[in-house]
C-alpha cells in the first residue's frame, strides 16, 4: 500500500530480521528521510494488531491523515476522552498519546497480548519513565515485537537507546542522505556576538541555563546584533530561542524596526490554531521569521525553511539534531520529482537547480563559554570521524563558518581528513629520521641543493587536475622556469603543460616539501592548499 524508497525497504527487511532474534529494535533515520513510512508500513503489514505511541497530537494526527489518504482507516485514537479499547470493534492499528496511555487507570484497559507490534515515534524520548512504563507493560507479551524509530540515537546526558533496545536494525544519517539526493546539503554559518559572555552561563541538565542565556540575550548590544543581521537574510527561518521573553522581544524588534510585519512568535501557550497558521505564512513567504522556543523541533514540515537559527548555542545534542532536521527537507517544488529509479547524481542536480540548493543553518556565538556546545560535527560525522578528525574539522569549521559562503561540511571534513593525514606524515618521518643510519648516494636537486624525495605516485591526469580548479586561483605571471624545473623533477613531470602562476607554483612547492603528495596537491583549489600550508607551519611551530 506504501511505496517505499530503496533504503525504507532496506530498513524494513533489517526491522523484520532483527524481530526474529531479540524483541526490541530501533531504525536511526534522518529527519526528512521518511521514518513516518516506514513505521505505517510495518504497521499496516503486520498480521497483528499495532500500538504507535506519541506525545504530540501532530505526530498522532499526521500518520492518521496519511493512512487516510492511502484509504486505510482502520485506525483508532487514545488520548484524553477518546479511547480506543473496551468496544466492539478493535482497529487495526491504535495511536496513542504518552501523557494518556501512561495514566494506570488508561493502561490497565489494554490487555497486552491484544497487539503484536508497539512502535515508538521520536524514539529518543522513550528512556522517559512516563515511556517505559507503557513499554514495560506491553512487553508482559512474549510475542510483542518492539520498534523505535529516531533522528537522535544519542543524547549528551548518556542516556542512550540501549536503555529500551535490545539492537539497532538499520541507520540511515544525514551525511548519507544528502550524498544519495534524498535531502538537501547544509551550509553552517558562524556569527559571532561581541560583548555576549558566556564564561558565568552554568548547564542545567543537558543544556546550557536558560535563564541565565535569556537574560544575556537581552542586553541591548545582542538585541540589535543579532536582529540586524538576520534582517539582512531572505526566506523562511526560525529562530530557535531560549526563552518566550527573547523571542518575544526578538519579534518585536524586527517587527518594529528591521522587517516590519515579517515576524511572528509561538511558544508552549500557543494554541494548534495560531501554530498551523504560522506554519502557513511560513511556507506562503507571508511571514519570514518564526521566532520559536522549542517548538518548530519534531513533526513539523515545512518544506519551503530556507535556514534555521539559534539565537544562541545549545549543549542539548537532541534539541540540536531536532532543530537542524527543520531544514533537511527539499523544496516543495520537487515533491513528487525525487525517486529511487533515479541516480543519486540526478537527484542532487534537480536539488541543486531547484529554490533551495542548501539548507543553512545559522548560530550566534558568545565570545566565550566553558561548557562543549553542539557543532556540524554532531549533525555530519559524530563519532563515526576517525580519530584525530572530529577535533581538527571542528578548528577548520570555526574559519569556515565565518566565511560569507558558510561552511561545507564535506569540503571541511576533506580539509581535517589531510591536516590530520599530514601530521601523522610529519610524525613518521622525524621517528624515521632517528632510527635511520648514515645514508649515501644520496641525489641532489641542482637548484636548491636540497636532496630530491622518490614520489611513488604517478603524475597521469596532472594537467587535468589543475585545469580543473584553476578557477580558484587568481591570475598572475606565469611561473618561472626555475619552478618549473623544480615541480617538474619533484613528481609533476608535466609541470610545463599546466599552466601554473609564480604563487601557485611556489604554495605548490612549499606543500610537496612539507610532504604532501604532488598529484594531491595539485587537486587542492586555493583556499584548501593555503589551510593546508598554514597547518603545516603551525605544526612545524609546534614541534619547535
């Protein structure tokens, strides 16, 4: 009745194999990439009767009115004065409210052994005890198989999934979603706040105090600072606030001075009503900021979001990862275009053509604070880095982001991926240098007269790697001859061919002497080449 993309049905083969070997599992899925699909399908094929639970009415109301329009209404309600046990007639599939179900009065009407799937929506909030007092009961059923699907597997409490979970069946993140077409790439973009401090801002739980953050927030400086440069952005964004008076006093600064009539506020109080018309505006571009204090994080879809914002940074890992996902979604305009008879290449290039090419999300920065905040590391890569990675990518992306451009994940992962390469090259070659005997025969370059490094790489393709980012590189004179020669006998043997500026050439030498690999060199377009050198000297500084 679903039909699914290659990787939900990949998914759901994992889900059923690993019901035949323990009794819980859980799906890892990025927002956007369709967990809500998933879970119908197992739970509409099942053979038994199915249990989904929830804890907001959106998340009950939007599967319902998706089985609905599939024509499927075999569907039952159990929140507040609805109920969907006791009659009758028993649907086939129940979703239930958390706050309801948890209530020992509502639980004691369900017999167990009536359902043989329970599935567990926004999965990282089933180590609640309001959940696990459900779980616990429904899990008297030996035969009851368990499912629990989330975009947060991990929580910086150390609270993990394996407190309700015997495995994890299938995981399918954002990096991986991006690179196969399914969601847009992001771009992260850093804006420092000067005069905000952070130093005295204590955590309370998983994050930072709100309290404290709200009231720095409020200060006139970070007032102004931060409205004024959002007012320079266009297209829909939320704004991801610590408490209901900044974004209040947020919204009404913009509304007053900077973009009259373009924002709108909503937190808890807000009625469904005021929420899905702001969601409305939203998409309509009759309203362009949404400032929100923890709303727009789960279940909402607004396909249109062209950035989201954090009015300031977050400790919370789930509250990140959950505000970050708003702006997974392509635009609305290829609903229906991307599809999984398609290439990943074809799918990335409708994206890239389409009114939303990137996704951006944007963070203002106090100039200092002692408690380790959340980053693009923990939206792409996490712990899957290899070692060295996490902590070299995280001082590129702090350039980066700073940049006008933003930053590229994957371009910043590349460029920690060779700072971390080069300085394990720099650590073989100074223990090789004191294990290793007096050598001779040693061949010397007749420019320089430094010894000539045997390059085991070959240079074929050389011309075309440094036509292909020549773009990068300003124009200039041409190298000299003497460049030439050098790059020529150091690994580039088509140096005269390719075109090369006196700058290039002499960034290009100063990279191969520090040990990079000439054809590996000759790839990097400007900025990546610069990095590169630059990390070097400092290493070189260091070891000093």
């Amino acid at each position: 009745m679903l039909h699914l993309r290659d990787y939900q049905q990949s998914a759901a083969a994992a889900v059923r194999a690993e019901w035949e070997r323990v009794q819980s599992t859980a799906v890892v899925m990025a927002t956007g990439t369709g967990k809500t699909e998933l879970y119908l399908d197992l739970a509409v094929s099942d053979p038994g009767r199915a249990l989904v639970l929830a804890h907001r009415d959106y998340l009950l109301d939007q599967p319902i009115a998706r089985l609905a329009a599939l024509g499927f209404k075999d569907v039952a309600v159990e929140k507040a004065k609805a109920t969907s046990e006791g009659g009758l007639w028993q649907a086939k599939v129940v979703f239930a409210s958390v706050q309801t179900l948890s209530k020992p009065d509502r639980l004691a009407r369900f017999d167990p052994t009536q359902f043989s799937v329970l599935i567990v929506d926004e999965g990282h909030r089933a180590v609640a005890r309001s959940y696990r007092t459900v779980i616990d009961h429904f899990r008297k059923n030996p035969r009851l198989r368990v499912l629990v699907v989330t975009a947060t597997p991990k929580r910086k409490d150390g609270v993990a999934l394996a407190a309700v979970c015997d495995s994890v069946a299938y995981t399918y993140g954002p990096r991986q979603a991006a690179a196969d077409g399914w969601i847009v790439p992001l771009r992260f973009f850093r804006r420092e706040v000067d005069g905000l401090d952070f130093s005295h801002v204590a955590l309370r739980g998983t994050d930072l105090d709100a309290d404290h953050v709200e009231q720095l927030l409020l200060e006139e400086k970070p007032l102004h600072t931060v409205c004024a440069s959002l007012a320079e952005d266009r297209g829909p964004t939320i704004v991801f606030c610590p408490g209901v008076a900044v974004a209040r006093a947020y919204s009404a600064l913009m509304n007053q001075r900077y973009r009259p009539g373009r924002s709108a506020v909503l937190w808890a109080d807000s009625s469904d009503e005021e929420r899905a018309l702001v969601a409305q505006r939203l998409a309509a571009d009759e309203t362009e900021y949404v400032f929100n204090v923890d709303l727009f994080t789960e279940g909402y879809d607004v396909p249109e979001l062209a950035r989201v914002v954090w009015a300031a940074p977050t400790a919370s890992l789930v509250r990140y990862t959950q505000g970050v996902g708003r702006v997974f979604r392509p635009h609305a305009s290829l609903r229906g275009q991307l599809a999984s008879d398609q290439s990943a290449d074809d799918r990335r290039q409708l994206i890239a053509a389409s009114p939303k090419p990137f996704g951006a999300v944007v963070t203002y920065y106090p100039q200092n604070c002692r408690h380790q905040l959340c980053d693009p590391t923990d939206i792409l890569g996490g712990d899957d880095l290899a070692p060295g990675v996490r902590a070299a990518v995280r001082q590129v992306q702090e350039t980066t982001a700073a940049q006008p451009g933003g930053s590229d994940p994957e371009a910043d992962l590349d460029t920690a991926a060779a700072f971390v390469e080069l300085r394990a090259l720099l650590d073989r070659r100074r223990q090789s240098i004191r294990a290793t005997a007096t050598v001779t025969d040693v061949e010397y370059d007749g420019i320089t007269g430094r010894p000539i490094r045997a390059v085991g790489d070959t240079a074929e393709g050389a011309s075309a790697a440094a036509r292909s980012v020549s773009a990068d590189w300003p124009p200039g004179d041409p190298a000299s001859v003497k460049q030439l020669t050098w790059l020529r006998w150091h690994g580039l043997p088509d140096a005269f061919d390719l075109g090369l500026t006196k700058f290039r050439a002499v960034v290009l030498r100063d990279l191969i002497e520090a040990g990079v690999n000439p054809i590996t060199a000759l790839h990097y377009p400007k900025w990546q080449a610069l990095a590169v050198r630059e990390s070097y000297r400092v290493g070189r500084e260091v070891d000093a």
